[in-house]
C-alpha cells in the first residue's frame, strides 16, 4: 500500500526565491526513507500541483518533520503563497498505460 500527498497551491506574483527551493526540496525528498515519487507542474496563472508518492504514514510524518522542508513551509506561508491544500490520500489501485 502506498499514499499519496497532494498540494496545491496559487503563487503569490512577487514568489522571489521560490523556484530556487522547490527544486531544492523535491531533490531533498528523494533522499528520504520511504519516498516513491513525485510529480509536479505549475501554470502560468501561478497554480500548481505536486503529488508525492510514499510508502507509509509514517514517512511522510519523518518528511514533515525535516527541518529543512519546515523552513520551506514556513516560507510559503509567509512569502510565496496566496493560498494553498494539502490531502493525504491511500493509494488503493494503480493502472497504467
């Protein structure tokens, strides 16, 4: 069984440094235990959605707790995003073509 986090979010026009960090952390979360994936796209509008796949609740609570992907949220918050989601999802099937 696998989960999967699900943000999205609108960018704030002024989001200097963002994209910087963005890569930053998603290269950071590769390296965690437990990580499986990730994908990511941005429109131009400024909304996103990046869908990271792990193994268990646990892993993604050990990701939560990163200080440095803690900085990156407490960033967001005050700098780059107008507003964002987070959802926690059980993965209960999977296909593909």
């Amino acid at each position: 069984m696998a989960y999967a986090v699900i943000f999205t979010s609108r960018l704030k026009p002024s989001a200097e440094g963002y994209d910087a960090m963005a890569e930053e952390i998603a290269e950071l979360s590769r390296q965690q235990p437990g990580f499986l994936g990730i994908e990511s796209v941005r429109a131009p509008s400024g909304d996103g959605i990046t869908v990271c796949y792990w193994e268990s609740l646990d892993a993604i609570a050990a990701w939560k707790a990163n200080a440095r992907h803690a900085e990156a949220q407490r960033r967001g918050r005050s700098e780059w995003y107008e507003r964002y989601s987070l959802k926690i999802c059980r993965i209960e099937r999977e296909e593909e073509f």
